[in-house]
C-alpha cells in the first residue's frame, strides 16, 4: 500500500489575461503546497476598464476541462462553493480564493479571471469571460 505524506498539493498557474484595453489579471504562480486539513489563500488581483467586472475562479483537475468554480461581481459579498469562499473587494481590486481546510482532493490548477458583466439572470451575472495567455 502505497503511504502518501499527510500534505496536500495545490497546483496554482499564473495566468495574465491581457487585452488590448488594458485589462489583467494577476494570481499566486507557482507550486503552493499546503499540509491536508491547512487553511490556504489564493490571491487574485486585476485591471481593468470594466466599469462594473465580473471576476472568476475555475478549477482545473488533473485530465479534465477547466470548470468554473466561483463568480462575483457584487463588491463585498461573500461567494462560496464546494468548501472555498472568495469576497471581491473593487477598492483593492481583488478577488481572494480561500479555503478553510486544504484536502488531497483540491489538488489541481486554479485559474482566476475577469470579465465585463454583460447582462443579470435572475440574479446571476450572464459572462464571457475573456480569457488569453500573455
């Protein structure tokens, strides 16, 4: 049986999504390693001319697509999903992804994004993220 060390490896990519206008987006790179049930702390800070941004966090698993895994466009509301909670904060321009308590199972690529808010649905922000490498 093969014994794994009681850590958790969270695998983070820095992505710049750039525009022509200006745009960016700004996240922890590298390899973050955490030990399993450790509390973790993703940032992600952006520009943009968007007078009212929608800001993104998907989730990639190891042989999967990209999924989204959090939204918001409400400045200081708490979003939360499948244990991870992130607030935007438009003064600081941030979106920080957090989660209480880091699993073997959170292992995976962590995308943040930002993007206008181009219409409402019953309360959801519809999106386009516009997402390219820089």
């Amino acid at each position: 049986m093969n014994m794994l060390p009681d850590t958790c490896s969270v695998l983070v990519l820095l992505l710049m999504l750039r525009r022509s206008n200006g745009d960016s987006v700004t996240q922890t790179e590298g390899l973050v390693l955490v030990t399993e049930g450790s509390h973790v702390v993703l940032n992600c800070t952006y520009q943009t001319t968007y007078s009212n941004p929608s800001v993104f966090w998907y989730v990639q698993y190891l042989n999967e697509a990209p999924r989204l895994l959090l939204r918001s466009s409400t400045d200081n509301k708490r979003t939360e999903h499948e244990g991870f909670h992130a607030a935007l904060h438009k003064s600081s321009r941030s979106f920080r992804l957090q989660k209480p308590s880091a699993q073997l199972s959170d292992s995976a690529l962590y995308y943040c994004a930002v993007s206008d808010t181009v219409g409402e649905t019953a309360g959801e922000a519809a999106h386009e993220p516009r997402v390219q490498e820089g």
